[in-house]
C-alpha cells in the first residue's frame, strides 16, 4: 500500500468525473499537438522546400503567388514571361544554373510543368540531392525543337489572331513533322502522382488545359503524353508534379495564347519591328554562383520591366508570419479548453471533498499527516491531467496521422506524425502544472479537515 | 512492540478540555485528575453518552489536543509533540477501534489493514496483515470490500487495522455499539483475547453494562474528577 495506490483508488470511486476531466484535457491537447504538429511540420515542409530554390523569376504581381506556383505547384500562374529573360539570365556570368518552368495544363489534378532536362540533370531540390528516377528515364530535351515549338507556337497565335479579325495570313506556318512534329510527348511523373493515378512507364495520358482540375475541362486528345520515368520521392511538392519536355508543352493548341502584362501593354508596331518574341515561359528557377549576387541580381530584375524576382525562403517566412495569427488564434482555443478542463478538475474534486471529510478523518486518524493528504489531493489532481495530456498527446499524433493523406493531397506534403516535437514536452509539463495548481483549492480544503468531528458516527 | 515493564502504558494529569458552544460559551468536557494504565492491563471507561469519553480517546491518540494537563503514552509527553509527530506517533503505539468501524470503502479489507499498516511502519508486506485477518477469522474475506462484510466482520476488519502495526496502546470507543449482541459479545472477545495474546493494552469506553461485565477494571468518568 502506498500513497499512488490511495490516488487510483481514490479515481477509481469517482470513475465518472475522472473520466469526464481526463476527456476535457486530452481533447484540448490532442488538439494543441495536432496544430502544433501540423503547423510545426508545414514551416519544416514548406522552408525546406525553398532550400533548392535560391530565387525565382517569373512575371510582375505577387511574389508569394510566383513562388507558390513554381515552388508547391499550388495557386495559378501570375503570368509569363518572355523565353529572352530566360536565356539572358543564362548567360549571365553570376547564373550557375537558370531552369525553365511552364504551366498550364493538369492531369487528374496533378499539375503538369513543361521543363528542360537540367531539372533533373542539375538541378537540386534540396541541398546535395538530385532527383532520382525509381523506374524509367528522363525524357529527351533539344533546344533546337524547344525554338521550332515556339515558332510553331507564335504561328498558330498569329493564325488564331487572324482569324479573329477576319485577315488572311500570307503564308500559314507549317509544321516540320520530320524534324521535331512528331517528337514524342514524353512525361516523368513524380512519386506521389504515379502511386495516385496508377501511372506506369509506358502509359499514356491525356492532359486536360488549366492547372486545376475541371469538369468543363478541354482535354488535348490529340496529343497524348507517354510516360517515360517516375521519380523517387523527394518528400516535396514534386512528388505531385508531372514533368514534360518543354516543347512538347508549346506544340499543344492553346498553350501559344498565354501572354505576359508586359505584352499587352507592347505596341502592336514595336512588335512587329521586333525579332518575333520566341516564346514564353512561367518561371525561372535560379542557382548563383555566389549568395552575394542575390541581391544585386534581385534588384536588377525587379528595376527591370518583363519580370520580377522572389526569395522563396523569405515569401514564405512572410506567408507564415500571417498563417501564424490564424494557428496563435487555434493554439489559444485549445490552451483555453486545457484551462477550462483544468477548472471542471478543481471543482469536481473540491465538491467530492465534502463525502471525502470522513475518509480523510480515518486517514489522519491511522497516522497520516496533514502533508500526505494535501498530497494525495494534488496527485490525483497531477494524475488526471497526466493521463489526460499523456492520451491527449498520442491521440494528437493520431490525428495528424490520419490526417496526413488529406494533407498531401491538398499540400503535396505530410507532417511526420509520430515525431516528438520539444514544444509537446512543453504542453506536458504545463499540464502536470495545471493539474497541481487545479488540485490546490481541493488539497487546502482536505489538509483542513477537522478529524474528530469527522470520526463520530453518522446515523 | 508493548512495553512489558511495569512504566505504565497511558498516564493522565489534570485533563481539561472545553469546547465553545454556538452562543459563545464554553462547556467543559474533559476534567480528569489523574488515570493510568498499566501495560497489557485492560479497563472499560464508563460514562453516559455525551459524558466526553470520545473526547478522551481522541486526546490520548494525539487527534485533539487538551487545553491543559499532561498526556504520557509510553513515557512520551504527546502534548508535547508537533502535529506531526503526533500523527506519527498515533501511527506506531496506538491502535484505534471505532464505533461505525471506519473503514475505506474502496477498500478491501486487506487493504484497510494494510492503510494502517502503511503509516505506521511503511510500506511493509501484507504477510501480518494477512496473519491478523486470518486471526480474527477473515481469511477468506480478504479482497472483499467493507460493503460485502456483515457488520461483525467489518468491526473484525477494523479490529485487525488498529493491531497490525503491534501497538502498546489498543483504543475503542463502543466497539460493539454497532453491533447485535451476538456479534457485540463475539468482537469483544476476540478483542480482549487479541490484546491479552500479545500483551496490549485495552481501554475501551463504553455506556453498555453488558460490555462493562466483561472487563476486570471498570472506571466511570465521573470517579476520575
């Protein structure tokens, strides 16, 4: 016999409200871990996949959107910009690696990007990791056919546009089938996407336009893509990314229509005086040679007209500074409910003081002192909230776990569900503290207990 | 262990105790002049109902305190001691026998036993409790809990509590006062037996003439003025 025994027994007589109180904490920490989890987990998720991903270029508007769409294939493209930037940003001596992005179309959902093959070939996602292919191989990329797919592509928006008002055009652009025409839709599918849809080397699929799946959706039937490779998982939005060969993208119908702001606001003479625009892309992924042309090169693009640069890290250090108001908000609700459970422990146990004075009595009459039973008091109080934060914990993790396939298919990401995070300790001990504060009222009231009076018989 | 040398086991010099009453006055309870018991001696202390000999019981076992005069248990002056070291002092030389058995009800009865047991010498093994359970013959009750015990065997219960931990001193107040007369005279002799066994002292308070023929000393309440 021993004091933690008294305690569990004591629980045990008054199952019911220990059960009750044991609920209230293990529902506000199960929630304060599942938010903590997710939010903790997202920032990793999210930061470390802006590690690759030194600076972005793409069109003028919102940097966030340019990097959510580039970097997490979520949101839509903020527009284009032309193929120029792209390979003037090539040359430039303080470029160590320029990858091209397009979008436009999707495939079940899953976000097709027309891309070169340096994506795969130099590219790292993360530091010191490449993409790996788990079946198959990369598709074939030419810069040759990529300048043919542009011309083809400027053709056909010349060929629309005329029809549109009306004119004949000198000379319809012909497509060179023997060169490039007929060059393969090739397709590497990322990890999440095969295992989703089911796609193996070899298959074919249809693509359907925008980057969201729609019912009213126009499918480009014509031209089926094969996939060629699938990727090994990189545990980042990638994985829900299905990668084309650059031209191929510009042989499709419709994608030839896509024009940047910058564009628009183009003359029509100064257009036509000029070199025909070879094309457009979404974006620019840039690696420097040196972090300290970031800024300077930042600067450039952004005083200049046809593009904007972002950090991804530091857009998305801002996106979390303002999903971070919200979870705060989240977190207190949850904290809240820990307190109030915290509350209902303290009355419970200060109202079942009053058919506990006789047990007390007897307790201090067989010896115990004053001290033991204000102790007794509190570590039931401490036990309730320990079980309740301990079951709280795991079931938070639980949660999450569950959870996690929603995530990945909204996010592209999961949160690792069954690491213990630093802050969980936090949340427990806090606990263990809330149970001691809550069981002081009740432990004073039984340290008070007058034995005598409460040793004589009742009738 | 009791104490077998002829230093009495209980002494009492000018007991007073009074008790401030609802309109503010003061009734006197207690007033005793000088009582002793010897060890292994067994007396019945008679008096009326509220004639203050539960009040005297829980003075000697250090529950109250007396507002003036001398309580000696085993040589120990216990108005001296803090609260504390009265508890534990209770714990380890006084047994205490209640009228309504006082027992835990989420409790077994080994585990009442064992309650006593735990602070007065610690977290001990259940082998005396079990030997005293056995004793008072509820070896086959013991993980029943007080409310699947007849009155006897809860008093039995009881009984095996206040004498786990070997005290000099056994207290009970009207042992058998819950009890048919059956069970009364069956609990107050396994009782007396117990004590005279192992050599404990017995002061039990009682209003029943019948309890009072059972005792070689009887002492009323009004003769140790």
């Amino acid at each position: 016999m021993n004091i933690i025994k008294i305690v569990t027994k004591n629980m045990r007589q008054r199952a019911l409200a220990t059960c009750l109180t044991t609920f209230s904490v293990m529902l506000g920490v199960a929630l304060a871990v599942a938010i903590l989890l997710i939010r903790h987990g997202m920032e990793n998720r999210f930061q470390q996949g802006t590690l690759g991903y030194e600076m972005v270029v793409g069109a003028k508007g919102s940097p966030l959107q340019l990097v959510l769409n580039t970097v997490y294939n979520l949101d839509i493209s903020p527009g284009n910009i032309p193929w120029t930037s792209f390979e003037k940003l090539q040359s430039d001596p303080r470029v160590k690696l320029a990858v091209p992005f397009s979008v436009g179309d999707n495939y079940k959902g899953f976000r097709i990007v027309g891309t070169t093959d340096a994506l795969f070939k130099e590219f790292e996602f993360e530091p010191g990791r490449k993409f790996t292919l788990e079946a198959g191989r990369i598709f074939n990329f030419s810069e040759a056919a990529l300048k043919d797919a542009f011309k083809e592509a400027v053709g056909r928006a010349k060929e629309r546009e005329a029809k549109e008002i009306g004119e004949t055009l000198p000379a319809p652009v012909v497509k060179d089938e023997s060169k490039h025409g007929n060059r393969p839709f090739e397709a590497v599918v990322g990890a999440t996407v095969a295992q989703e849809t089911d796609l193996k080397v070899g298959q074919q699929f249809i693509a359907a336009h925008g980057v969201l799946p729609s019912a009213e959706a126009q499918e480009h039937t014509e031209n089926p893509w094969t996939v060629v490779g699938i990727l090994a998982p990189t545990h980042t939005a990638n994985d829900r990314a299905i990668f084309i060969n650059l031209d191929s993208f510009y042989h499709i119908e419709g994608h030839e229509l896509r024009e940047t702001h910058e564009v628009d606001k183009k003359p029509k003479a100064e257009e036509k005086d000029n070199d025909p625009d070879p094309g457009q892309i979404s974006s620019i992924v840039l690696k420097l040679r040196s972090p300290l042309h970031a800024l300077p090169l930042y600067r450039e693009i952004n005083d200049s007209d046809t593009a904007m640069a972002a950090f991804p890290a530091a857009e998305i250090r801002k996106l979390f500074d303002i999903v971070g108001n919200i979870d705060r908000v989240l977190l207190a609700q949850a904290i809240l409910i820990v307190v109030v459970a915290g509350i209902a422990i303290a009355v419970s146990i200060y109202n079942s003081m009053s058919e506990r004075r006789r047990e007390i009595a007897i307790l201090r009459a067989l010896g115990a002192r004053r001290k033991s039973i204000f102790a007794i008091v509190i570590l039931e109080s401490v036990a309730i909230c320990l079980v309740g934060a301990l079951t709280g914990i795991v079931i938070g993790h639980l949660v999450v776990a569950i959870g996690n396939p929603v995530l990945q298919r909204v996010s592209g990401f999961t949160v690792p569900a069954m690491k213990l995070q630093f802050v969980e300790l936090l949340v427990f001990a806090g606990c263990i503290l809330l149970g001691a504060v809550s069981g002081l009222g009740p432990a004073a009231r039984a340290y008070r207990t007058d034995v005598a009076g409460n040793l004589a018989p009742t009738s | 262990m009791p104490d077998l040398t002829n230093k009495p086991v209980l002494e009492l010099r000018d007991l007073r105790k009074s008790f401030r009453e609802a309109d503010g006055g003061e009734i006197e309870v207690i007033r005793i002049r000088q009582f002793t018991l010897s060890p292994g001696e067994q007396v019945a202390l008679a008096g009326q109902s509220g004639s203050g000999k539960s009040t005297l019981l829980n003075l000697i076992a250090g529950i109250l305190l007396p507002d003036s005069g001398e309580i000696a248990v085993n040589g120990t002056e216990i108005t001296r001691l803090s609260e504390a070291e009265r508890d534990r002092f209770r714990a380890a030389n006084i047994g205490y026998v209640f009228q309504s058995f006082n027992l835990l009800q989420g409790f077994t009865a080994l585990e009442n036993v064992l309650l006593g047991q735990m602070f007065g010498r610690g977290n001990g093994a259940p082998d005396h409790a079990l030997k005293l359970l056995e004793t008072v013959g509820l070896a086959d009750r013991i993980d029943h809990k007080p409310r699947a015990l007849s009155v006897g065997q809860q008093q039995r219960v009881a009984i095996a509590r206040a004498l786990v931990n070997a005290p000099s001193l056994v207290l009970a107040d009207e042992p058998t006062g819950s009890l048919d007369a059956k069970n009364g005279e069956v609990v107050l002799e396994l009782l007396r037996r117990i004590c005279s066994e192992t050599g404990h002292a017995l002061l039990v308070v009682t209003h029943d003439a019948q309890v009072m023929t059972r005792f070689p000393k009887v002492v009323k309440m009004e003769e140790l003025r």
